[in-house]
C-alpha cells in the first residue's frame, strides 16, 4: 500500500530532496508519521462524531464512568489536562445530549458535582469496548517483538524532539 504523503509534505520533500538540506528519509519518515497520525486522528472524530463526541467529551465519559458521585468539574480539568473555560464548554456539551447531570454536593451547596446519567453510563461501557477493539485492530498483525520495538523507535523519536528542542533565546538547530 502506498504511503499517503499529504501534498505539503510531498512538496517539502521534493524541496529538500532537490537542495539536498537533509536527509530526504528521515523527513520522509517524518511526514509518513505525521500522514498516519493524522489518519488515526480523522477516523477516531468520526467513529466518537456517530455518538455526538469529541475526543474531549469521550476523555471526560471515562473519568465519570466508575464515579457514581461523580466528581467536580476541577477534577475534571485536571485529570483531562485541561483548562476550567475547557472544561466548561465540554461539560456543556455532554449535559445538552443527556451522558451528564451536574448537582450540587451534599455537603456544600455551592460545589458542583458531575455524574454520568443512565445513557451516559451506557455509552461509555458500550464505546468503551468498541473503541479497545478499534484501536487493538490497528495493530493487528504485530507480534510481542515487533509492538515493542515500535513502541522503543517511538521513545528514540521523543528523545531526539526533546533534544532538539531550542533553549531561551538560542535558534533551532535545523541541520540535524
């Protein structure tokens, strides 16, 4: 199967192929990387769009799924890694389609706390599995060996951004 460079990349690569600025495989590498993640990005929206989700809505069901007093809405950011105006917008989102209630804690009236409804309880059971299983077929094939040597090429790739990374006031070493 041919690998799906998108035209940007392509040009880029023509570019730099063509000024001989760096190794045309590694940006080859590069691009097929980011044409892939991007492919698994589009297709996750659109299998989590069939439930009226988003990646952020999704995140949000599981934390709440075994919370039956559910938790406040700052837990809530901080355990997704997102702001408080974030978590409002997403909160809102899931309360207008029915997956959450919010209610005000037993003990102080002025706290808020978000649990799953009947049909969020069950949605996130049910596209729980079916997202594992998606995701489990997108590397259906692969041997014990071979997903952890993927998963090893993948840290060297984190290291080497880590690496690459420019320090305050010093410009990016692009030659690399």
């Amino acid at each position: 199967m041919e690998k799906r460079l998108e035209q940007k990349h392509l040009a880029l690569l023509e570019e730099a192929e063509r000024r001989s600025i760096a190794p045309s495989g590694n940006l080859r590498a590069c691009f097929e990387l980011l044409a892939l993640t991007g492919a698994i990005d589009r297709d996750c929206a659109a299998r989590l769009a069939r439930h009226r989700l988003s990646e952020g809505k999704f995140v949000l069901l599981f934390l709440l799924r075994d919370k039956p007093d559910g938790l406040s809405p700052h837990e809530l950011a901080e355990r997704a890694g997102v702001t408080r105006a974030t978590i409002t917008g997403l909160l809102d989102g899931l309360e207008r389609d029915g997956f959450i209630a919010r209610r005000g804690g037993l003990e102080d009236r002025r706290k808020i706390a978000v649990a799953l409804t009947q049909l969020g309880q069950t949605t996130a059971r049910d596209l729980f599995s079916e997202h594992t299983e998606w995701v489990a077929s997108l590397f259906k094939g692969f041997t014990d060996q071979e997903r952890t040597l993927l998963s090893d090429l993948l840290q060297r790739i984190w290291q080497n951004l880590e690496r690459a990374k420019p320090q305050p006031g010093q410009a990016a070493d692009l030659q690399g």
